[in-house]
C-alpha cells in the first residue's frame, strides 16, 4: 500500500513538474516576442527621430511599444491565473442523471 501511494506521489511529481516546465517555456518564448517588438520599436523611434520627416513613424511605434507592454501585462496575468488554477482542484459532486433524463418527457409535456 505504501509503495503503491508512493508511485502515485511520484507520478503526480512529474506530472506537476512537467506541467510547470511547459509553462515556464511557454512564457519565456512569448515574453521574448513582447520584449523583441519593444525592442526594435524603441530602436526605430529613436532612428526615425533624427528625421523630423518620420514623425508619424515614431508614433507608430510609440503606439506598438504600449501594446506589446499591455500584451505583456495581460500575459503575467493569465499565468498568474494557471498557476492558481493548478493549485486547486475541482470539486465533483454525484448527479442522479437517470432521474433527471426521466424527468425530461414531463417537462416536454408542460411546455
């Protein structure tokens, strides 16, 4: 009994740790794509700037950079709300289904 409930923990180990691991993955690739757009946006603004010309550029830019940081924001976020997620577990309760699809015909009745 004892081994079974340790393979159990430890197949339940891995399973978390495999979990973890894809989510630190999946996080550092898509921060990586934020932080890369805010960086070659921050460095064209700042080549456009030398040309008075390239004005609406700068702003074009400007505008990308607030949105790869919102993304980044909404991106910390949604992790946060896995990483809570994962740590609770659903509670389910017992129906009696066969009573209920019984009661279907007697509702189709009434309607």
């Amino acid at each position: 009994m004892a081994e079974e409930k340790l393979i159990e923990s430890e197949e339940n180990y891995r399973a978390a740790y495999e979990q973890a691991d894809f989510y630190k993955n999946l996080f550092a690739h898509d921060i990586s794509n934020i932080l890369t757009i805010i960086d070659w946006s921050s460095q064209l603004c700042s080549h456009s700037l030398q040309k008075h010309e390239k004005l609406r550029e700068v702003e074009e830019n400007i505008d990308r950079i607030k949105e790869q940081v919102t993304r980044a924001i909404v991106l910390i976020k949604n992790v946060q709300k896995l990483s809570e997620l994962d740590g609770t577990k659903a509670i389910l309760k017992p129906i009696k289904f066969f009573i209920q699809i019984q009661l279907l015909p007697n509702i189709a009745k009434k309607n």
